[in-house]
C-alpha cells in the first residue's frame, strides 16, 4: 500500500488557482455515466470469464451489483503520481516509528521468519520491510473491495486487458477456496494481501505455509510473508548478498560508469577510488552497479542481483531502495550518510517532453518524445551535460532544462 504514497501525494497535491476556472460537469451526472459504462463491461465481461473457466457460482454474484471505485481510475490515469521525488516516498515509507514496528514483528513472528528463510533462502529483514512498506505489518487498513478494484481497472484504466486478466485471476483463487470474496482486500493498484501481490502472481506463488489447505495472504501472515519468500526465490535471491550499499564516489569520477549495464566487483570499483561511506571496500558479495536516484546530489548506491530480483516487486528505483533501506534500519543498519537535493524538485510531465524534444533538436537524439525518462533519454542527457561542461550524471533536472532552453 505505501508503495503508491506517490499517488496519494499527487492526487492531494494542491492546484494552482486560474483566475477564471471552467464549469466542471455536475459530479452525479458523471458517476452515473461511469457506472452504466461500468455495467455494460461487466455484461460484456461475464461471458469472456465463462469462457475462460469462471464458474457462474463465483462470478454472478461478484458481477451482480459491482460497484464502479472511481478514485483507482483516477489514480491509475494520474501521471503525476511518478514524478514524486525519491526521497518524498521515503519519508513516508521509512519512519522511525515503522522501524520500531518492524523489529517488534520481526521479534514476534521469529520462529515463522526462520522457517521461511530455512526453505526459501530470503532474509527475515527482507521479507518484514516489504511487510511494512506494503501493509504496516498487516496493520494497514485503508484497503478496498479488491473484485471492485480491479473490475473498475479493468473498465477505465490505461491497460485495461491487463487489469481484466488479474480480475480473472481474482476470481480464480475464490474459486479455489483461498478467500471469500468478500474479504479479497486490494490497494488502489489492485495489489492484494499483506505483501501487495497480483492475483496471476499469487496462483503461481502462493504458499499455505500453516498447512490449513488455504494461500491466505490476507488474514494469515504466514502464508503472506511465504508467498514473498516464495516470489523472491523464484526469481534468484542470492542467500547472504546484500541488496545494496551506499558508498562514496571519489572526485573527478566518470559519471558514464554509473549505469546499471556496468557492472564491476566493489574490489574493482574500489581501484576507481568507489568505496562505503566508511571509507573502506566494499566486500565483494558480487557484481555491482552505481545507482544514483537524484543525480550526483544525492545519494549513491552500489547494488548487487538482488535489487534486480525486488525489481521483480516493483521496477521503480524508488520501491527496491525503500524495502532495502527500511531493511538495513530494521537490523540496526545506519542511515543514509548523504543527503538528497532536497531544494530541488521533479521535472513534470511536460518538462520532460519538452527536454526530449531540445535534446534531439539540439542533436542529442533520445529517440521518441513521451515525457518519460529511459535509458536512451539519460544517454542524450549525459552526452549534452558533457558538451556543455556539466557533471554527466544523466540526470533530469531542472538546470539541465534550462541550460537547453539557453
């Protein structure tokens, strides 16, 4: 649930007052059009999951009555909500007080965290910061009718064939006995159970780790903290390698070299003057790349495989970190020696695509103009910084938009 802050923040961002403001239709008006829009794709949909083995026993009376949640479609069309800085995320995500709440789950369901690592090779830590991050530990309640959620997904949202499949799915692990569906509990994203899974996610992946005959992710904490170990090992959770670490960049470092296809030993990016905020090596737990989130005014990372697995979660730099940082804090770890560039703020959508557009025109092809920064975008961004004599970190800012402005 807390990795979509970001959209909570930005659907309550105020907004800028225009000195004449256009008549918005009447609201009533409009939710009744979506919720007839509503019924005639569920009409449409209810013969698609038949054919597709749902049985009318479980759909009918999901589908009967289905509720339109128009706050998840707004929330899944709102762009804004991925052009939240990194550290905005984390001072929601990674307080003092789930810290303490963490280490107090952590020492409760001990003997359950060391059975899980026992068989799937993943860390206590690991699994209770995507615990925290993702319902408080089970305590977040500020979930919705799942079905509904994703029924609603699947009507309005921008990938809404997507959204249809998890809803079949959804209803698939009714059928099977996991959860009545009336206590199949979503986020806003449609992310399920207490470590925010999708449905096709949790049919392959779930565990009944009690043995009750059930994959509960949702009132049994052990099936949910199982099904994480379980999702993460299947990717390749290297045992004893850590996520990340933070580490220094020396003066005069070549910023080309932070990219995620260039990976050394920290032995080798030690030679490169890289080294932990304590000024020694790194130990080699593996192949390693530079992360900079912020650019080089924040804070920088080396990370091993295993960010590439929490990826498999969530493929937002700012989802891994969070999990990783609130890991190492829940293990005693210290907190970040760097700080982030605070003063400084997000390029919006259309600062981006206007970026895009100056890079190419000024010769430095990102190769498609769509307001979002990929690596092909950052590779024109570094290129330009390097003509014009600026730090080549890649980084979107707002003194590099100006600077191509100029």
């Amino acid at each position: 649930m807390f990795r979509y802050a970001f959209l909570l923040l930005a659907l309550t961002a105020p907004v800028a007052a225009q000195e004449a403001p256009e008549p918005r239709p009447d609201r009533s008006v409009m939710d009744a059009a979506a919720q007839s829009a509503l019924d005639d794709w569920a009409s449409a949909y209810r013969g698609r999951a038949l054919v597709q083995g749902v049985p009318r026993a479980v759909l009918d009376p999901v589908l009967d009555g289905l509720t339109l949640r128009p706050e998840v479609v707004a929330a899944d069309r709102d762009r804004r909500a991925m052009q939240q800085p990194v550290w905005t995320y984390f001072d929601t995500a990674i307080t003092e007080e789930r810290i303490e709440a963490g280490r107090a789950a952590m020492a409760r369901e001990t003997r359950i965290l060391e059975a899980i690592e026992s068989r799937y090779g993943v860390e206590p830590q690991i699994i209770a910061a995507i615990w925290g991050i993702e319902s408080d530990y089970g305590r977040d309640s500020a979930l919705d009718d799942g079905l509904a959620v994703l029924a609603s997904l699947a009507e309005g949202a921008r990938r809404p064939a997507a959204f249809e499949a998890q809803l079949t799915a959804a209803l698939k692990i009714v059928e099977a006995g996991d959860v009545e569906a009336s206590d199949m509990s979503a986020a806003i994203d449609g992310t399920m159970g207490q470590t925010g899974l999708l449905p096709t996610t949790l049919i392959v992946h779930g565990v009944d780790f009690d043995g009750d005959g059930r994959r509960d992710v949702w009132d049994d904490s052990a099936d949910a903290l199982a099904t994480t170990a379980a999702f993460l090992s299947s990717y390749g959770w290297v045992p004893g390698q850590p996520w990340g670490v933070e580490v220094t960049l020396p003066d005069g470092f070549d910023y080309g070299l932070a990219r995620r296809a260039e990976t050394q030993l920290p032995s080798e990016w030690a030679e490169l003057g890289v080294t932990g905020t304590d000024d020694a090596p790194v130990d080699d737990f593996g192949p390693a790349s530079i992360l900079l989130p912020a650019g080089a005014e924040g804070a920088a990372f080396l990370i091993f495989p295993n960010f590439s697995v929490l990826e498999r979660y969530d493929a937002t730099d700012a989802w891994p970190l969070a999990v990783g940082l609130l890991s190492d804090g829940l293990t005693g770890g210290d907190a970040l020696a760097a700080d982030w560039p605070r003063d400084d703020r997000i390029l919006t959508e259309q600062e981006l695509t206007e970026m895009q557009r100056l890079l190419t025109q000024s010769g430095f092809d990102t190769f498609g103009i769509d307001g979002r920064v990929g690596p092909l975008t950052i590779a024109a961004i570094r290129a330009f910084q390097t003509d014009r004599g600026m730090v080549p970190d890649g980084y979107a800012s707002l003194r590099v938009l100006r600077a191509l402005r100029d």
